[in-house]
C-alpha cells in the first residue's frame, strides 16, 4: 500500500509501516509541513496514497467521499499522545485488512473500526 502519513504522526511510524512492506512517504519528507490542508491532499492523492491523519478537518465524509480518493484514515483517540497514536495505527497495520482500505474513508478509535466503503454504481 502506498501511504502517506500526515505531519502529526510519530517518527518511528515510517519504519514500521515499511517494514511490513508499505510504500510511506510522509508529509515532511515532502517539505508540506505546516502547509494548508488542501496541499497535504492534493500530494497524497497526486502520489495515489493512503493518508493518515489525526486531523478533525479530513473527518467530512461529504467532502472526502469514499470512492473520490485513495483513502484515508482518521485517527481518533481521547490521549492522542505519541505513543498511543504509534500503538494504534501500528496495531491497525498488523491486524487489519488495510489492503481493502484503498477509497475508504477509515476512522479508527480505541476499540473500534469504521469504514465508509464507496457507494456501489
């Protein structure tokens, strides 16, 4: 899966994604760091790339539609401190089927998974 993993992601995410043979190319390695959401989307869905973000400004299904991009997950987590944020997405790309993530808008909690799948034609 190709992916690219928002700014407020930890450091030691890339290497574990890659290491269970993700393609990860993040926001900062980019230089779009601090640069407006719109061009964090337009290099994800340019690089045809999963993106991973905590960001409540990706959460509007209206506006990133499943089916319209090449996916994303939204994390969401009560103590979005490093560590958990590490641990969860970490967990997510070892347990779950991520390959069949791609167009979906994922949102993940604690405990849970959801995903928006596109609507079928």
């Amino acid at each position: 899966m190709r992916i690219k993993p928002d700014e407020n992601r930890p450091t030691r995410l890339v290497s574990v994604l890659s290491e269970l043979g993700h393609d990860v190319d993040t926001v900062p390695s980019e230089r779009i760091a601090g640069k407006d959401d719109a061009v964090v989307w337009q290099a994800a869905q340019a690089g045809r790339r999963f993106l991973i973000t905590q960001d409540l400004d990706f959460s509007d299904v209206r506006r990133y539609s499943p089916g319209t991009h090449h996916g994303l997950l939204l994390v969401r987590l009560p103590q979005p401190g490093r560590t958990a944020l590490f641990e969860r997405i970490a967990m997510l790309f070892q347990v779950e089927d991520v390959e069949s993530w791609g167009g979906c808008m994922v949102t993940a909690t604690p405990h849970k998974v959801r995903l928006r799948h596109p609507a079928s034609v």
